[in-house]
C-alpha cells in the first residue's frame, strides 16, 4: 500500500514545514513519480493520436531543424483524416445534447422545488460567466486523445473588478502530473502541474515571492514533456526562442489541509508555499473509459489509429493504380530513338521506323482492394461510433427526419460510457463551484437568472447584498446534491422537428400555434395573411358615392329585407 503524504509529512517532521530543502525534494520526488509512472509509451502513443488527428499522418522528425517534415520514404500520398472525423463527430453530438447543471431538491425537504431551481439558475449563470462549454468540449477532445480530461477550479479575489469570483481551466495532460497510485481525485495524494511563464509576467503576481523571481533561470523549453516540446514545435514550425521560465505548482494533501508549493527546477527555488482553505484537491478528472489499475489510459482513438493507417494505405494503392490507368506505360524497343517521355497534351514521340511505341495493357484492379476499404470504414464508424448520420451526412435511401434521428440517438447510445463519465465529472464540478459559492460568500451576490430576473441566497447566515434589486431571494442548507442532465437531445435536425411536430399535431397533442412557433412561423402574422388572401379580389373599395354618411351595421328599417 502506497504511503500518504501526511505520514510522510510526519516522518520527517523534524523538517519545519516551512523547509525550502524538503519541499524542493519532495516536489521533485512525487513529480518523477508520476512521470516515470505513464513512462514514454503512454506519452508516445498520445503524441501518435494527436498527429493523427491534426492530419500529419506522412511526417517524419528532422533532429536539425527540430521539426517535423514531409517523410518521402512513405509511400502514402493520399489520406482521410478518419481520426478527426469521428473525434468532431464525437465532439458535436455531446455538446449538441447541452450539458447542463440542475440542482435535485433533497426528499427529506430541506431543498424544495423552488430553491432546487433557483440553485440551478445560479449554476447556470456561472456555467456562461466561466464559458464553461468550451472549457468541457476541450477536456472532452483531450479525453478522446489522450483518456483523460482534467479541470481546475479556484477563487480569485481579482476577478469581477476586485469583488472576487470563481474559476475553472482546462488543463493539458502533458503538462499535468497526478499522483499513478490513484484511480480517482478522491483517493489522489497530489497534482503537479508544469507551466512555462515568460518571465515578465511572474514579476507583478502577488502569489509569488519577488525576491525568488528576481534569481529565476529561464529555458526555451516551453514543457517538461519532450513529446509536447515536439508538437508546439511543429505548430510553430521553428524552434521556440523565447525566454521562459518551467514552474512546477504542487498541490498536495497533507495532514494540515491542502497545501501549494511552487518551485523552479531550474533555479531550484520556492516561490509559494501556503496552505490552502480547500478541503480537497481542487481538480476533477474526465475518463472516457475507466482505466484500470491506474489514472493514466492512452485515448479513445487509440484504436481508430491504426485502421486510419491501413485505410491510408488502401486509398493511395487505388489512386496510383487510376493515374496508373490514365497515363499508361509505355513499351519502347531498344533503338527506336525515344529518349524520354513526359506524359504531357499533345506530347509527339519520335521513333525510328520499325520501333513504334505500344502501350502495356494495365491489369485489372482486384475486388479486393474496395472491399477491404470499405470493411475499414466499417471498422471505424464500429470503433468510433459514427455513422453517416452522426457525422453530419444523410444516408442513402433516408428523408425522414425521424429516422435520421433514430440513426443519431442509437449512435449515442453507444457512447454512453463516455456520456456518463463525463456527466459524473460535471456533477463533481458543480458542486465543487457551490462549495465555493458558500466559502467566499458568491451566492449572496444578486445575479440574473434566465428570466433577466435577479435572485438572491442566503446561505451561511449571510444577507444577500443588493436585497432592494432582487426578484426573490432564498435560504438553502450547505452542501445540497447537483446533477448533470445530458441527453441524446431528441430532434438535433430540423426536418426531424417538422415530422414529429406534424404527427402531434395530427393527434391534437400539439397546438397550432406551437407548430407554427417551432416552425419559425409568427401565428399572428401569419393569421393576418391567411384574412387577407380570404377577401374577395375586384369588390369597390369603401363606400359608393353619396352614401358615405350611412352607418353599415345599422339595423335595416322595418318590414326591409335583404336580398342577396
């Protein structure tokens, strides 16, 4: 069994806490812990996933320039991009199913109904105020490149004007150290994570000691991953030169709490040792898959990498066999006097007479060749769970908008690992943001809901501020359960909304009015053309002439009657 932090800690209490000597070497030590744990086979194999992604699929590493350029040994001269292909496909259909917090009311009444919704209300405003949707799609592509997905959330008294609020990143796993020994966040003893700051910007940041920063060595390495130094070398095309400095910002559990040390490996100094007021870690993991016996996995497209390769290899035999149709070879006797042949319109070929040039007959392509591309497609929309229609394109022999969405939400279904997992990392994330809330006191801070209405939370025995400006303001108990609803979003397509609406509509469990409203229709406009096109065309417009003082409605006079 893997010894804690906090009996480490106390085996070497004779070191004050404050040691700079301990605290340097055992950031160190729990940092090549991890690293040598995921080794160079886990990185090697995220850095293949996301070459493939990117499209670099026929690359090679130039150790001159330090870069990577095209590999004109490799035979391959056509490709399709399967890997990225499914990833966005993969990508589209989760976020497309809005991942939303909710807030369940607690059954033994604690959290009624009302206060459950005003609760999410205040989810859903800090899920736009952290543009937390760009933040999961990220963590959901790393997730599919590299198995895992990893956010950060804090409080940062500098945020909204000096008021405070909280935060959330996205971190990259390359750069990210967590303790190997843990398969979740809550038995994980530490996280490292390595940033590379220029060093302008760690001047004026009141976090670190300015004494300590004024002695930092700078490297122009920007990450302790070689594998990631290889792909921010390949997106910049150059060598980086710019001067920075390599952080390494331990978080670690210890028997006192959770406490931050910062440090320069590279200068071998501690810029921030503090102990925190989290009672957790404050980071939440997002594994596609579960991996077993360990925190590290290689990647959702793991899988999809090699029969991308294979199909590559596929495709480039059929194109250079039809440019092999199209040009043709040649047979040229020897002594016939044609000394090159360039293939060009209108090229004339001399010859001798006698030696005339034939064409080789070009043997036919086997069978095999589109079969065995077409079982890989197979393979992959299997694998990576993406049909025609999940990728965006219709099938063949499909129109209805139902069926097209049958096809989608059976596709999902098969993601439901994925779907789940990261539901439950979200339901951890907001909770985490409440906690926050309750800690710094955000939610007795007005803010608007959906409604444009501003709501107000009591909580902790504080008064909301601003109490004159608030719609309805509520009492809730610490710490209640949050959810995550995602869906397969039933109706993504808008013909798939048209025929369920229309069949509703048919059965009269649907109004007019909503038809026309989810059709993009106004009912009142639309009712007013419908009274115009009834009138009758060529009648005379207003009153005859010396008529023009006698009232329509009046009633006729007795003993009248209308003929019509």
């Amino acid at each position: 069994m893997a010894r804690s932090t906090a009996q480490d800690y106390e085996e070497r209490g004779r070191k004050k806490k404050y040691d700079k000597e301990y605290w340097l070497s055992y950031t160190k030590e729990k940092f090549d812990e991890s690293r040598n744990w995921r080794g160079t086979n886990v990185e090697l194999q995220w850095f293949v996933n996301y070459m493939y992604y990117k499209g670099y699929q026929n690359l090679k590493y130039d150790k001159v320039t330090g870069t990577f350029i095209k590999d004109v040994r490799n035979p391959l001269t056509f490709y399709i991009n399967h890997t990225y292909i499914v990833c966005r496909a993969i990508r589209n259909a989760v976020m497309k199913a809005n991942p939303t917090w909710d807030v369940d009311a607690l059954p033994y009444g604690e959290l009624d109904n009302d206060t459950s919704r005003i609760l999410g209300e205040y989810l859903a405003f800090q899920y736009d105020r952290l543009n937390l949707e760009e933040k999961v799609n990220k963590a959901l592509l790393y997730g599919l490149l590299y198995g895992l997905g990893i956010f950060q959330y804090g409080y940062d008294d500098r945020l909204d004007n000096g008021e405070g609020n909280a935060w959330i990143e996205t971190l990259d796993p390359f750069d990210t150290y967590i303790d190997p020994y843990c398969t979740s966040m809550e038995d994980a003893r530490y996280v490292i994570k390595v940033m590379s700051k220029p060093y302008e910007l760690l001047v004026d940041n009141p976090n670190y000691d300015k004494k300590v920063v004024e002695n930092l060595t700078t490297t122009s390495n920007l990450s302790e991953s070689d594998y990631k130094n290889l792909i921010l070398n390949n997106e910049n095309n150059i060598s980086n030169t710019s001067k920075n400095v390599i952080l390494h910002e331990g978080w670690f559990v210890t028997k006192e709490g959770i406490r931050v040390i910062t440090t320069s490996p590279q200068s071998n100094e501690i810029l921030r040792n503090e102990l925190t007021t989290f009672k957790k870690l404050p980071f939440e993991i997002y594994q596609p898959d579960i991996n077993v016996g360990g925190i590290y996995g290689e990647g959702w497209v793991k899988n999809i990498v090699p029969l991308n390769k294979a199909a590559n290899y596929l495709e480039t035999s059929r194109l250079e066999y039809n440019i092999l149709i199209n040009k043709g070879r040649l047979l040229i006797p020897k002594g016939a006097g044609v000394k090159s042949v360039t293939n060009q319109n209108g090229e004339k070929i001399y010859y001798k007479a006698g030696f005339k040039p034939e064409f080789l007959p070009t043997p036919p392509m086997g069978s095999d060749v589109d079969r065995q591309i077409n079982a890989l497609g197979a393979y992959i929309q299997l694998i990576g769970a993406a049909n025609e229609a999940f990728i965006g394109q219709t099938p063949t022999g499909v129109k209805s908008g139902i069926a097209i969405e049958t096809l989608i939400a059976s596709n999902f279904n098969q993601l439901s690992d994925l779907v789940n997992n990261l539901a439950n990392t979200l339901a951890k994330l907001g909770e985490d943001i409440l906690n926050l809330g309750y800690e710094y006191q955000l939610l007795t801070k007005p803010f608007r809901a959906s409604s444009g209405e501003y709501y107000g939370i009591l909580g902790g025995g504080l008064e909301p501020k601003e109490m004159e400006r608030l719609a309805k303001v509520v009492s809730i108990p610490a710490n209640p359960e949050v959810k995550v609803k995602i869906t397969s979003g039933v109706a993504h397509t808008k013909e798939a909304k048209r025929d369920i609406l229309m069949t509703l509509r048919a059965g009269g469990d649907v109004s007019r009015q909503t038809l026309l409203e989810n059709l993009g229709i106004d009912p009142k406009v639309e009712q007013e053309r419908i009274v115009q096109e009834q009138v009758p065309q060529g009648l005379p417009q207003g009153m005859p002439e010396g008529l023009e003082g006698i009232d329509p409605n009046a009633p006729l006079p007795e003993g009248m009657e209308l003929q019509v």
